[in-house]
C-alpha cells in the first residue's frame, strides 16, 4: 500500500498544477462515489456526487483523493459528510441530486 501511494506522489508531482488537480479530482469523485452507493444502496448517486466533488476544498478533494489509494475510511466518510453539511453543497443537491431521486422514484 505504501509503494502505491509513493507511486502515486512521484506521477502527481511530474504533472502541472492543472492536471495534478483533475487527477486529484477524478480519485475523490471515485472515493466519494463508493462511499455514496454504500451509505444510499439504490439511489442515483451522481448528481450527489457531483454536488460534493463541486463544493469541496481542494485540502478535501486531496484528502479524498488520497483515500482513493487505500479505500474509504472513517476518516473519508468524515470529510464527505462536512461538504454535505456546508450551505452550498445543501443548496446543489436541492437543485440537482432531489430531482434526479424523484424522476427515479416515478414521482
């Protein structure tokens, strides 16, 4: 686990500020993805998915990104639940993630 994760740190820091973000990005959506079909089995999960990743700090998306490596922890459903919690993450899944579950749910 260690050597991916060094692995993983020497490509990042061969890469621009851009793409370490987009890589950084494309590893927390996959690590919030998991722990969002695990918590709500059955529920269109992007849209919540997108509201996280959108909302979040780039310390979050890097601490999730990192979890990526190792798999959801704790600590990763800690994070995901303080960016769901924040005004501007409610206010997104209020817009886009309850009518993505309503058109699911024939209502």
């Amino acid at each position: 686990m260690f050597r991916k994760a060094l692995i993983a740190i020497v490509l990042l820091s061969a890469c621009s500020a851009q793409s370490q973000d987009q890589i950084a990005r494309q590893a927390a959506r996959s690590t919030v993805s998991k722990v969002v079909a695990e918590r709500l089995p059955g529920v269109p999960v992007q849209p919540m998915i997108d509201c996280v990743i959108n909302n979040a700090s780039s310390t979050q998306i890097y601490a999730l990104a990192a979890d990526g490596l190792t798999g959801p922890t704790r600590s990763t459903i800690e994070v995901v639940s303080d960016i769901i919690v924040q005004p501007s993450t409610v206010q997104c899944l209020s817009s886009k993630g309850l009518p993505a579950l309503m058109a699911r749910g024939g209502m």
